[in-house]
C-alpha cells in the first residue's frame, strides 16, 4: 500500500453546485449537464450533482456547494487520501461530501463555510492551485 503525501494540492472548480435527489427510477434530466456532474442510482433514489443554476426550482436539492478537486491521478492502492481532508475539516465541523473518479477524488464544502474550509485545508498544510 502507498501511503498519501502529508500536503494534498487542489483545484476550485468555478460556480456553485446542487445535490439533487430524484425518484430512484427517473431518467438522467436533461438539465444535468455542466464542467462537473456526477450521476449515482441506487434502489434508493437518483443522486445528481450539477451547476446549482441549471437545477429547476421545483426539484429536492441542497444547493450552494463548492467543488474542490484533489490533484491526481492517485493510485487505487494510495491510502489516507481522504481522510488528510477529510479529517481536518471535521475538527473544524465542516461537512463535506466526497465523490471519487478513476484518477482522483472530488470533495464538496458548503458554500457558507468555503472560506473558512480553504483556510482550515491550508493550515493543514494542503495547497490550492489555481
């Protein structure tokens, strides 16, 4: 196994975002499209994460999220990835939600506390690039 390195670089992707749930049956809508979308059904429910402006009013979401994207690839064998973010952000009592791809991980911090994450992620000794 491949531990993480300590000091995590990451990206802000611009805008905000919503995390919508639908009917577990429903098809992928149309307006689920952006720079960053992630699609998860379950027997439970169809999760989308999208730009918060392209989500109509009458949908079930939680919008303005943040995106912040870890920089990778990191192998499947890398351990600790998440929780080097993960774990500061708790001791602060910042939620996040966390989506991983092939080749990196993605997080979410509420938009009402993104500033506040970026310094505690910094004190942390984790670097955003721009």
């Amino acid at each position: 196994m491949k531990a993480a390195r300590k000091g995590q670089r990451f990206r802000a992707l611009p805008g905000s975002y919503a995390v919508c749930r639908l009917p577990p049956a429903a098809a992928v809508p149309p307006w689920a499209v952006g720079p960053f979308v992630n699609v998860t059904r379950t027997a439970d429910e169809l999760a989308l994460i999208c730009p918060a402006e392209r989500v109509p009013g009458a949908v079930r979401a939680e919008r303005g999220w943040r995106v912040l994207k870890l920089v990778g690839p990191f192998p499947f064998s890398a351990t600790g990835v998440l929780s080097s973010i993960a774990a500061p952000l708790a001791r602060a009592g910042i939620s996040l939600l966390s989506i991983a791809t092939y080749d990196t991980d993605y997080f979410l911090v509420s938009g009402e506390r993104y500033d506040e994450a970026l310094a505690v992620l910094a004190e942390a000794g984790h670097r955003q690039l721009r």
